[in-house]
C-alpha cells in the first residue's frame, strides 16, 4: 500500500491502521500498569482517611443528641 501524494507532501505518518493501532495498544498497556502502581498507595492513603473519620462519624450523633438536649 503506497501513501497516497497528500500525506508524502504533508509529511504526515504514512504509517498503516495495524501500525497505529498496535501504538495505540502499547501507549494503553503502559497506562494501565502506571495505574496499577498508582493504586495500592491510593487505596492506602484512602483507607488511612477513612480510619481517621470513623471517631468524627461516630461521635456526630451524639454530639447531636447533646445539643438538642440542651436546646
């Protein structure tokens, strides 16, 4: 398959669909092992938060109570 005369005289990639989507491929590979680093120290971080929540979450209620006992 040649290309054709606009895209030699654009100088663009003349490169066929097969070589672009095994690109395409790669470049999204790449992207979900990056994610897949990234993951583990986000769920840490996310559970450290949620363990540092849980004592405001559960003294909300009470905390509530009190005020309405007192207003």
């Amino acid at each position: 398959m040649r290309p054709s005369r606009e895209v030699l005289r654009k100088g663009t990639d003349a490169a066929l669909p097969t070589v672009r989507l095994a690109r395409r491929v790669r470049r999204l590979e790449e992207g979900v092992r990056e994610n897949a680093l990234l993951a583990v120290p986000l769920e840490e971080h996310v559970a450290r938060i949620e363990q540092s929540l849980v004592p405001l979450l559960e003294a909300a209620p009470r905390a509530e109570a009190q005020r309405r006992r007192r207003g």
